[in-house]
C-alpha cells in the first residue's frame, strides 16, 4: 500500500545537495505553493520585479531553513567561487535562490514533492528537469505584457 505524504504540519528534514552539502527544507503542499504564486504575482506589481524572481525568494524563505557542511555542521557547506564561505542567513538564501539555478532547481523539485518526507524514504524523488523548466516558462508566458 502506498503511504502518500499529507501532513497535518509541513515536516522538515535534510537532504543532500551535493557530496558534502546538506540543505535544511520544510515540504510545501499544493496550497501553499498557490498562495506563494498569488503572492509573487502581487508583489511583483506593486514593487516592478519579475513574479518568478518574487516567486523564488518566497520559495526560498517558506523552505530553505539551513545548510552545512555534511561531515562538520559547523561549517557552511557552501563556497563561492573564490573559496570564501557561504553561511546560511536570510540575505544568503534569497541570493542563493535568485542566482543560482542549481540550488533553486533542487529546492523546488525537492520541497513540493511529499514522498520525500515520508519516513523511511532515503533518496529524494526527483523530477525531469525540462519538465520544471517547461513549468517554469510557462508560468512567465501567462503573464500579461505591461504596455
């Protein structure tokens, strides 16, 4: 019998980013993820921004609540190019989730999936990225053009 993930409170858990990166995140349901999108589409008209740029960080902040370092949880885990550490905070998160694609894919395709949270479930289940890609662009052609 399949156990389906419906949860009376958003379950968080770790998962692994990377070979040495664990990222901290909270599952996202259906309705959640719906009011996320009414939110980025208002915030984008009252601040000039992109819906999907709003939308990310909106993700970011209702999923992403820590990363580290997989064998030493006092370090960050992350870098960037230069080597210098990349610690966990709000401004770290939302710039993680607007500039990189990699980090945002992951949290998208990992959060709004509920098999992942259930108990007893090791690998994240992951999703065709063209599939989210597809979604993705879709969402930005259904938005009207400003004239």
């Amino acid at each position: 019998m399949a156990k389906v993930g419906i949860f009376s409170q958003s379950p968080r858990k770790w998962f692994l980013f990377d070979e040495d990166t664990e990222v901290e995140l909270e599952y996202i349901d259906k309705e959640r993820l719906r009011k996320l999108l009414v939110k980025a589409d208002d915030g984008a008209k009252k601040i000039g921004e992109k819906s999907n740029v709003i939308f990310d960080i909106l993700l970011g902040k209702t999923t992403v609540h820590g990363w580290r370092k997989v064998d030493d949880p006092t370090a960050p885990g992350l870098a960037f190019p230069d080597g210098t550490p990349l610690y966990f905070s709000d401004e770290n998160r939302n710039l993680m989730m607007r500039r990189c694609e990699e980090f945002g894919a992951f949290v998208y395709r990992t959060a709004t999936i509920s098999r992942n949270f259930l108990p007893d479930v090791e690998s994240v289940v992951t999703i065709d990225p063209k599939l989210l890609d597809d979604f993705l662009s879709e969402l930005d052609d259904e938005q009207p053009s400003k004239n």
